[in-house]
C-alpha cells in the first residue's frame, strides 16, 4: 500500500520574466509557496516531491511534461495533489482560456501557450485531492492599449465549465472581469500573500488544520479588503467534503494578517535625518534580495487615520528616536500607538532606532532597542543586519 508520502506532490510554477509579452514585477510567490508547501508544520509535503519550475525554464514543454508526470503519478487513490501557477493569462481570439509559459507569443497561445481544455485532460488523470492555485494577471503587462487580452476571470469561467471530477478545488485569484493585483513594494502578489498566511495558520478558525473552503473564506475577504474591491477572487469546487491543505502536527493560533513589512517612523522636518534615511536606511532595508517591504508616511499623507492603519497592518514599527521627534505631539502619539500594538498582539512589533543621545521615555526604554547614532557608523552594518534579520522573521519567531 503506498505510503501518505509518496501520494503527495506539488507543482509550483511562476513566470514574471517573459520572453515575447509584458513582463510582471518580480515577487516571491514561487519561493513563499515552496517554504510553505514543504514546511512539516504547515502544508507538510515531502520536500523532495515540491517540484519549482519558473522563470526561463517554465517554457510550453517543460510545463506541459512536467503536468503530465505529477498527474500521472496522481493516478493512485488518495493521491494529494497541489499544483501552483503565477504569472499572465491569456484568451485567444475564439475565447479560449490560456495560461502563459514564458515563451507564449501573443496571437500565437494556441501554439505557445496552455488551454484550458489541455489542462482539464491532464487533470482528468488525477484521483484524490486536486488543489489548483491560479495567481494570473489579467492584462497587466500582457495588453496593449486598446487589447482586451483576457487574463484570469475569463480563465476562471472556462475551468469551472471543464472541471467535472470529483476532489477538484480552484483557487483563481480574480473574477472573469477582473484582474490580480500586485503592491509595488510587498514581497508577495496581494492574493498569494493573503494565501500563505492562510496557510501558515491565519485561515484557522479553531486552532486546528486549514481546509478548502476556510482557506477561500480567509483569502477572500482580505483580497477584497486589501485591493479596495477591485479584485475578487473566485472558488471553484467539485468535492463531497472540504479537505485540509494543511498537516499541523498540534493547534497553531491564528496569526495577524500584514500587508507590509516595515513602517518607518522619524522626524521628516529634520533635513540631514530624512538625507540619511532617503540615501542609507530606505536602500538598504529595501535592497530586493532581502524580500522587505516598507510602508510608510509617503504611501500614507500624514492622516493620524492612515498612521493608525499603517501600524496595524505592517509587521513591524521602526521608530528613529531623535530629540526633534520625542517633541513632536504626533510623532509621539504615533510611538505610543506602535507600542500598544506590540503590548497588545505580544510580540516585539516596536523597534526603536537611537539616532541621537537624547532622553527617552520609559514606555519606550522598555524594550529593546538598536544604537544607530552617526558616532557609531562603523558598527552600523552589523547593527543594519541583526536588524534586517530581524525584519525577515514573523514577529512571533525567535
């Protein structure tokens, strides 16, 4: 009898580099979804059978070969079966519905890209539990002006005609009229991010293993909330029962859902301050190899509102203590909202940066905090790191 593990693959496939038509930002949605397809505490497929195929090498053969070997060997009963696709959609001149390898031609996807119909007949061989996540975009750098290039929503609408099966589920990231959305500045695409922090434990109403259909009702609500209901995700089912994605091996609470990484706080009427985090800090946090983004007072206007809000929903509050901020009425209440954030949610969301001697308050003392001041510039790089690494972390990892 086969064992759990040897009927539980994943496919995930991501483009952003295309060859012929409109590139995409690049994001971490292909790495975010490995961790956490491969991650024991979460969806708990054995990493050997999480197979990545992106950028030049997810060209039309090598996806198609590579869709036929996991549905072939999805063949078994109780076969576990998740399949991944980031990157454009596309629909051809008599309506059919593509997605987009990387070398797709535009007027040419009957040849060089993959239907919808050749997808259902690759997964009409899978038995068990088949998951299909599909974060396209709809014409975001694929049409022109004036193209109606389709994308995803008219994707969704011919996968929910051509899936017939049982223990079928599709995730599409956006309606037939819509389009997916990405932040310029988040890691991840807004639908795959909400996705992975569903999966991570955030979709968990009791503590306990994620299902289908919770997954959907998680990612739902926060993609229509975070894109300003200019994108809604669509879910497309063909089961007897709602199964669970993920494997949690005890109860995992719930986690806080955020939109970006970094909130950044200082004086900006201190003219050498703002030069130095404009030329040195912001390039620094931001460099694309450390996977942050940050939010903060230019994204926002200097709404005490949209502060607020910007303090909830990122995952941690840099705050550059300088003697002209301490001063500040705002700049404070924006320092105490930040630490109740922390106190309330219990987990060190607040990081004070000392940018100059100056006295500072025991609510903030109170936690721990980094020596940035300029007479200490030939420690700052070491300081920078401990600080990004622990930037890159969840607020509640140690």
């Amino acid at each position: 009898m086969p064992s759990p593990e040897s009927l539980s693959q994943a496919l995930v496939i991501g483009v952003s580099r295309y060859l012929h038509v409109g590139m995409l930002r690049s994001t971490r949605d292909v790495a975010g979804m490995r961790e956490v397809l491969a991650d024991p505490d979460c969806c708990g497929f054995p990493p050997d059978r999480v197979m990545v195929i992106e950028e030049e090498e997810a060209t039309r053969d090598h996806v198609l070969a590579a869709l036929a070997a996991i549905c072939e060997r999805a063949a078994a009963p109780g076969a576990r079966t998740f399949i991944y696709f980031s990157g454009h959609g596309g629909e051809g001149p008599d309506g059919t519905s593509y997605v987009l390898p990387v070398d797709a031609r535009r007027g040419e996807y009957a040849t060089t890209a993959i239907s919808a119909r050749e997808l259902s007949r690759l997964f009409d061989r899978c038995a068990g539990e088949l998951t299909v996540v599909l974060d396209c975009c709809r014409a975001a750098g694929m049409a022109g002006a004036g193209d109606n290039g389709g994308g995803l929503g008219a994707f969704s609408d011919a996968f929910r005609a051509a899936i017939q099966s049982r223990g079928r589920v599709v995730f599409a990231a956006s309606r037939a009229d819509g389009k997916a959305f990405a932040s310029p500045d988040a890691p991840y695409g807004i639908f795959t991010g909400h996705l992975l922090d569903g999966l991570r434990g955030a979709a968990s109403t009791g503590g306990g293993d994620v299902t289908v259909h919770q997954l959907f009702d998680y990612v739902q609500q926060r993609v229509v909330l975070s894109s300003h209901a200019s994108q809604r995700p669509v879910f497309i089912a063909s089961v007897e029962a709602f199964y669970p994605l993920t494997r949690y091996p005890r109860p995992v609470a719930p986690q806080p859902v955020f939109e970006a990484d970094v909130y950044l706080g200082y004086d900006r009427d201190d003219p050498a301050l703002h030069d130095w985090v404009a030329r040195v800090l912001h390039p620094e946090l931001a460099r694309p190899d450390r996977g942050l983004s940050i939010w903060d007072h230019d994204d926002l206007g200097y709404s005490k509102l949209a502060v607020e809000q910007a303090i909830v929903k990122t995952r941690y509050a840099v705050v550059l203590l300088t003697r002209s901020y301490l001063a500040n009425r705002f700049d404070e209440l924006t320092t105490v909202m930040a630490v109740l954030q922390a106190v309330n949610t219990r987990t060190p969301r607040f990081l004070p940066i000392l940018r100059e001697l100056c006295a500072v308050p025991l609510y903030i003392d109170a936690f721990v905090g980094l020596d940035m001041r300029p007479a200490r510039n030939m420690a700052f790089h070491p300081t920078l790191e401990r600080l990004v690494r622990r930037l890159q972390k969840q607020p509640h990892e140690r």
